[in-house]
C-alpha cells in the first residue's frame, strides 16, 4: 500500500534517534530513496549515479554501491571517487580489492595519511602482518601521536608476539587517556596471549567497573568463566606454590576431564601419582586416559591421512601430533577445516 508506506516513512523521520525502532525506521527510509532514485536515475548524469552510489552503500548495500562506483571510475577516474570506492570494498568486506583500490588511489594520493592507515587495516585483515606494521610505522613516522594508528599498531605487534612493544605503546595510550576500554581490551588480549589468564580477568575486570554495558567486556569475561580458564590458572598457581596440595591438583583434573582436555589430565594424574605412590585408584585412571590417548592419536592419525593434501603437509602435522601427544586440538593450528568434526567425534566416544 504505497500511500500507508509514505506515510510511515513520513513517521519514522519523528522517531528519536535513540529509540529501539529508528534502525529500521532508517533503513527503510533509506531504502525508499534507493528506490525512487533507481526508478528516475539518470544514468548520463555522474552527480546523480555518484549520490546513488553513496545512499546504497549508507544503507549497506555495499556490493550494489562498488558496481555503481566502478561504472564511473570505468569514465571518469576522479581520485576522491576511487577512495569512496575503495572504502565501500573495506566496508563489504572485500579485503583483497580493497588493498587493490586503495594502492591505485594513493599513487595520485601519496599525502593522505588516512589512506594509508585505511590500506595498512586492509592488509591486517589479508594476514599481511608485516607490510601492515611497515606502513603504520610510516604513518607514526609522519604523525607520531595519532592515536588510531597506534592502537592498530598494538593489534599487529600482539599478533606477531612483539610483546615489549605492544606494552610499549598502550602504556602511551593510556597516558594519553584514549579510549581507555579499547586499551584495557588490548592490555587483556596480550596477556591471554601469553597464558596470564589470572591476569587478563583482573584487567577486564577494571575495565567491567568503568564500562559495565560494553558487550565486547561482557564476552570475553563470559568467556573466560564459562571456559573455566580462571579457574583452572588460579588452581595451576596455587599448586606451584604448594606442589604436594593433592587436593588443588585433584580439583584441576576433574575440571580437565570435565572440559573434554584428557591430556592435560593425564600429566596432572601422573603428577598425583608421585603423590600417591601405589594408590591403585590413580594407576587405574592413569592406565584409561593413556588408552584414551592411544585410541585419539590413532583416529587423528587416520583423519589426517584423509585431509591432508599433500604427502608433506601430512608429514608436517603428523610430526606435529608426534611432538603435542597429550594436546590433539593443537593440530589445528596447522588445519582448522577438519578440527570441528573431529572435536564432534571426540565428544561422541564413551
């Protein structure tokens, strides 16, 4: 019913800004607009294609938007048009013509630091790890305090484990009081990334009592207590302070059993033995986790030869498997494709 539509169109531009229903409200007001501007677009017209082009990609439609910009590049090749286009690729998700555009732009661009920093966000999204810290440096270089740079900065340097200057620059962040959530988050991450879990919890913790309705602060401490890792840490230091505790380490292997981590079980089991020596309880337990082991081992052994796609890949990872015996979930670091289905049968075995 086109004339109840415009008139609810007509509505929703009264609808606060805050309001649940002004989302929606928006988009279809925005969709509205695509249509009608469709329906009479003058497509001689690169003033009219171009505000198309941009009302698309303000309602998402990203995919329709990067057409709409290459049919005009593909005539007139503006640099200003290139770098809406090439934000459109960001935002759609279209990392690899995205780093593309973005290249082609600043060869006529080169003094646009936000192009470069939107280029260097590219290649981190491709893995370019270390193309990505080069041109964010270079950013740095020419413009030493800004600050988002250096946040993503702190990203690339914890993913490629330069910790000393990850601590580095959030240390300058947080004097310099920029986005002190965003910098707790990343303290938080890099020490997750190093196994200071204890640590990692009380740091989020802090950030929880300065923002308590951030959801990205909600899941990660979710996470960590739902996965039972604070738990588990703080169980592990109470044991290396008293390494004879039998009740601590009994804790932890139940808690390892009860999260499917049977390897891990099984060094703490052994460890109880020394503890124990001649309990027949333990040697018992010992005795079906290292079948458990064998029987794991062997059906990883048998997926591996059926994923693998080569005879050196599969000989990579089975001599991965050979060194991690006790940690089977380790191999998917070397291929996550097959992992979930394996984890599905682990759970399924009595």
């Amino acid at each position: 019913d086109q004339e109840r539509y415009t008139d609810a169109v007509e509505h929703a531009l009264l609808i606060p800004a805050d309001h649940m229903a002004y989302g929606v409200a928006r988009q279809h007001l925005l969709l509205r607009i695509r249509m009608r501007m469709a329906s009479d677009l003058d497509w001689e017209d690169p003033d009219e294609v171009l505000e198309y082009a941009r009302v698309c990609s303000r309602m998402g439609s990203y995919e329709r938007s990067a057409r709409i910009y290459l049919r005009l590049l593909e005539e007139t090749a503006k640099p200003e048009w290139r770098r809406e286009y090439a934000a459109v690729l960001s935002w759609g998700g279209s990392m690899p013509d995205a780093a593309r555009e973005w290249k082609r732009y600043l060869e006529s661009q080169p003094d646009d630091l936000e192009g470069w920093h939107q280029l260097a966000r590219a290649e981190m999204a491709l893995g370019n790890l270390e193309e990505a810290q080069r041109r964010l440096q270079e950013i740095l270089e020419r413009q030493p305090h800004h600050r988002d740079v250096m946040m993503d900065s702190v990203r690339v340097k914890i993913w490629m484990g330069d910790t000393e200057s990850a601590n580095r620059i959030l240390a300058q962040l947080q004097e310099m009081n920029y986005k002190p959530v965003d910098v707790g988050i990343l303290r938080s991450e890099l020490l997750l990334r190093f196994d200071q879990v204890e640590a990692a919890y009380d740091s989020l913790q802090n950030v929880y009592e300065v923002a308590p309705d951030d959801q990205r602060v909600q899941q990660m401490l979710h996470s960590l207590e739902t996965s039972r890792r604070v738990e588990i840490a703080r169980l592990r230091r109470r044991i290396s302070e008293s390494p004879e505790d039998e009740a601590d380490r009994s804790r932890l292997i139940d808690i390892l059993l009860d999260i499917d981590r049977p390897g891990a079980a099984l060094r703490e089991m052994k460890a109880l033995a020394l503890l124990r020596p001649g309990d027949p309880f333990v040697q018992e337990r010992i005795a079906q986790l290292e079948a458990r082991q064998q029987r794991d081992i062997a059906r990883m052994m048998d997926r591996l030869t059926k994923t693998s796609g080569s005879e050196h890949d599969l000989e990579t990872r089975k001599d991965w498997l050979a060194r991690h015996p006790d940690d089977l979930r380790a191999v998917g670091y070397l291929d996550r494709s097959f992992l979930p289905t394996y984890a599905t049968e682990a759970e399924t075995q009595p």
